[in-house]
C-alpha cells in the first residue's frame, strides 16, 4: 500500500530539495503534487485525497497555518506536518491547537525528514487497523439486527428508527451467490464496489462457499444498476462461481420467503454452467415413489442396496450403485432428488460407521454441508464414495499418507493465524495437486484440511477469549480471521453459543 504526500513551501530551490530527499522508495510514498502556496493545496484537496501534507507556514495567498485549520475541521485523517525557520517558532503553539503530527526546523536533514514521515506513515496505519475493527464491529451489530428482523424477532421499522440509513428505504432484494474459495473477500469486495455506487447493502454469510447480499434501496430505480455491478463482478472472478438476482419486494414485508428462494435456486447450480442462474429455470420435484422403471433410482432402495454393498465389501458394486445413482440425479435434474439421496446416503453411512472403532461417524448436519460446500455433483458423489470405500478398507493408513497427513497438520498449526492460508497455497506449499492432497488428509483424519483449519482456529479462539484479555474483534484477528462477522458465525456453528455469550459462560 502506498500512501500520498503533499509537499507545499513557496521557496523553489527548498521545496525541490525536498521533493529530492524524501525516500519514496523505502516509506512506499507517492507525490500527490507539490505547491507554492496553500491554495494550491486547498484546490487539491477540494477533489483528491491525501494522506500526509508537509507545509511551510509562510506563503503567499494561504498560509500553512490556515492550511492546517482547513485539514483539521474538514480532513482529520490526514497527517500534517509542519516545516519553518527559527524565527517562527512561536506559530508551534498556535499548530497544537491544529492537532499537527510534527514541527520541524529549517533546513531540515534528509534523515530527519524520513524518520518523521515514518512515524508519521506508522500512526496512519494504526488510526486504519482501528477504524477497520470499528467497522468491522459495526458491520457485526447491524448484521445480528437485521437476522433478527428476518427470523420475525424484530421489526424493519425498528431499524430505520435506529440506523439513519434505512430511513428512505422502501424496497429490498436478496442477491445470492456461491463462490469456490475458503474465505469470504469475494463478498467483501462485491459489497465495497456497490457501497462505492452510494447502494446501501449488507452481506451475510450462509456456508464457507454461500453467501448472500441484502440490497436496501429507495424506490426500484437503481435495482438494474446494482444487477449491472454484481454481473460485472462476477465476470471477473476467475474461481468458479454461480449467482442468482431473487425478486424485489417491499422492506415492510416479511423477508424470510424471498430470501429462501434466493438460496434455494443455488442448487440449481449442480445442473448448470458457471455463472448466472436464470429467474426462469423450473427446478423438477422427484416423486418419492420413483422406481427403476421410470428410469430413476427409487429413494426407499437406496438404504438396503447401500447396506448391502458396503457391508458385504463389494467395492464394485459400490463404486457402480453410487455412479447410477447420480446419473439418476442428473437425469431429473431435480434438487429435491438430490438432497433426499444425499441425506439416505448420510444415514446410512452414520449408522453403519457407529458399529465400527476405526470409523469415525459423520457430523449430525453432513448432508446439508456437503450440499452447500459443493459445487459440482461429481465432486459431491466423490466425496460420499470416498468416504464409503474408507468404511470397507480394514487396513490403516499406508504410512507415506501419515507422514503427509502430519506435515500438513504441522504446518497448519505454524500458520493458522495467516487469513492467507488456503488450501490452494497449502498445495502448492507441499508441490501436490489440491485434490490428491485433499484425500489423503481426508483418508488419514477422516476430515477435510478446511474442516481440521476451522477447528483449529476456533479451538484456540475459545483458548484467548477465555483469558478474558482481548475484545471479541482482535480474538477473530489473531486467529486468521478478517471478518469478525464471518468469525462469529464458524465460532457458533462448532461451539453453539457466540463469541459473547461463550465469554459470559467461561467467566
């Protein structure tokens, strides 16, 4: 990140002396421009933005004094600083009052110089890490306000009464959309280039891959700006992705059904190309009922088959059910048919893995997780009979897959607190292809690196909020987390009450 510097003294040779010493290079400084007088840096100011203004205090037209008065009732973020001979320094009371980062002496020395823009460069850094907590925070409570109006737990009118920004809002729209990353920028970013548009909007987060943007608008003219933005966007994501515009609808009324139909139609992503999911696709609802006759596997056989498959150890025939049975799923394309089988499939893996010691049984909520973690049937297929073929292996793990399976485990505890670690970097790290590296930590730990990473995180996140020392924001902080929001809700979904409540709980 680079910062931009103002450089304004009306003697040319001073202030090309200056412009000469300052290490731009070193401090990642930029020259926003340099002036004979304070008006010219007014005149910038009206239309630009700087972060550092280095002023003399004598020059024609405006002063620096007045310069400093101006930044500080109007731009209070930028640093100034103030240069001058001997013989002003009287005016270094006056500046006080100004709130000016530093005073310095004519002729100033390059190292001087430098060593104040940085500091300077430092202090700007902290006020920008804490405004990012403050906002951060304030995204978290206005976020717990709004799922509260959704649940019906709160009114829409109590928010325009406590937020001034929901004051002219009429309308709203939910806009949903699943990106194939372990984190949650894409929706950072997308709710920054819509907020830069000046459109009020909220994103929440539904699942590690699913996430969905609440759109608060005045009337319905800017809904096709917003569309035209978010369709922008996604054009430019390069990992794979799928989104949905749901129906606008008065702020009034009761959002929940709008947005289940937002998230519902992602399924529809399993049966389409990347990209736009349309308002107009018809998702088939399966008749339970089905039999193999209609070309389909029925849902009442899939327990018996699967049973028999797998207790009897024929891999096979497994490996061949499980391939018929999601070509019967792509035949009807039917999200409905999908969720049914996945969640008999589940079952019938929790029941069978509970008998055995070396199985480690699923999560109660797998079926739905893998649905929503996914993107495509084939790697949700793989993943069940991965999971299948692991139950009829007897035998442990070879120990080449245990040394790799403990190296990534080593190395995640190394660096779990980096909000950069993925799974993708992590691959590449071990110079291994991200599905190869994916099964054998999955064969070896019966979990996904992610799913271990998340533990992990929170595990020591519950380690640092008992100690009752840090604030809820830096605890997200110092765990990997950007987004306290998006930290609040793993934290919840694997310890059942939030940061705060848990804080409570463990005093």
């Amino acid at each position: 990140m680079s910062y931009k510097i103002i450089v304004a003294d009306d003697e040319f040779y001073i202030r090309k002396k200056l412009l000469k010493i300052i290490d731009y290079v070193g401090l990642q400084l930029e020259l926003a421009g340099d002036f004979e007088n304070g008006q010219g840096v007014l005149d910038y100011l009206s239309g630009h933005h700087a972060d550092i203004v280095l002023l003399d205090i004598r020059m024609p037209k405006v002063s620096g004094l007045d310069v400093a008065r101006f930044i500080h009732e109007n731009h209070p973020e930028i640093k100034v600083i103030i240069l001058s001979g001997f013989s002003d320094f009287e005016y270094a009371q006056t500046t006080l009052r100004y709130q000016v980062f530093d005073y310095l002496l004519k002729p100033v020395e390059a190292d001087t110089l430098n060593t104040t823009l940085e500091n300077c460069i430092h202090r700007i850094e902290e006020r920008r890490q804490e405004q990012n907590r403050l906002d951060s925070l304030s995204h978290y409570e206005k976020n717990i306000r709004l799922n509260a109006v959704l649940r019906g737990k709160d009114t829409f009118h109590s928010m325009q009464a406590l937020y001034r920004e929901f004051e002219k809002i009429r309308y709203s729209a939910f806009y949903t959309f699943y990106v194939d990353t372990d984190s949650a920028p894409a929706a950072g970013e997308l709710i920054s280039a819509l907020r830069d548009e000046e459109i009020e909007c909220e994103y929440f987060i539904e699942s590690d891959h699913i996430f969905y943007i609440q759109l608060f608008l005045e009337d319905d003219v800017p809904e096709p700006l917003c569309r035209y933005h978010c369709k922008k966007f996604f054009r430019a994501l390069a990992q794979p992705h799928f989104y949905y515009f749901g129906e606008l609808f008065k702020a009034d009324t009761d959002w929940l059904p709008y947005r289940k139909q937002a998230l519902n139609r992602l399924d529809d992503r399993f049966f389409s190309a990347a990209g736009e999911l349309s308002s107009s696709a018809v998702n088939q609802v399966f008749d339970e009922t089905a039999s193999p006759s209609d070309g389909t596997v029925g849902i009442d056989s899939i327990r018996q088959s699967l049973t028999r498959f797998l207790n009897a150890g024929d891999t096979a025939g497994f490996l061949n059910y499980m391939e018929t049975l999601f070509g019967s799923i792509v035949m009807t394309k039917s999200s409905d048919y999908l969720h049914l089988a996945v969640m008999e499939i589940c079952s019938v893996f929790s029941i069978l893995s509970s008998s055995r010691k070396n199985c480690r049984p699923l999560p109660r909520d797998y079926a739905q997780s893998i649905i929503a973690e996914e993107y495509q049937l084939e790697e949700i297929l793989a993943t069940l009979s991965g999971y299948g073929m692991n139950y009829m292996q007897s035998a442990d793990a070879v120990p080449s897959d245990i040394r790799l399976s403990q190296g990534i485990i080593n190395y995640l505890l190394e660096h779990y607190q980096e909000p950069s670690l993925s799974v993708a970097n992590l691959a590449e790290h071990f110079n291994l292809t991200v599905s190869y590296m994916g099964s054998v930590f999955k064969k070896v730990n019966h979990t996904s690196i992610l799913q271990f990473l998340t533990t992990l995180r929170i595990t020591e996140a519950k380690n640092l909020l008992k100690t009752r020392q840090y604030k809820v924001a830096e605890v997200a902080e110092m765990v990997g987390y950007t987004d306290v929001f998006y930290f609040s809700k793993r934290f919840k979904a694997l310890c059942g009450h939030s940061p705060k409540e848990f804080m409570h709980l463990s005093h």
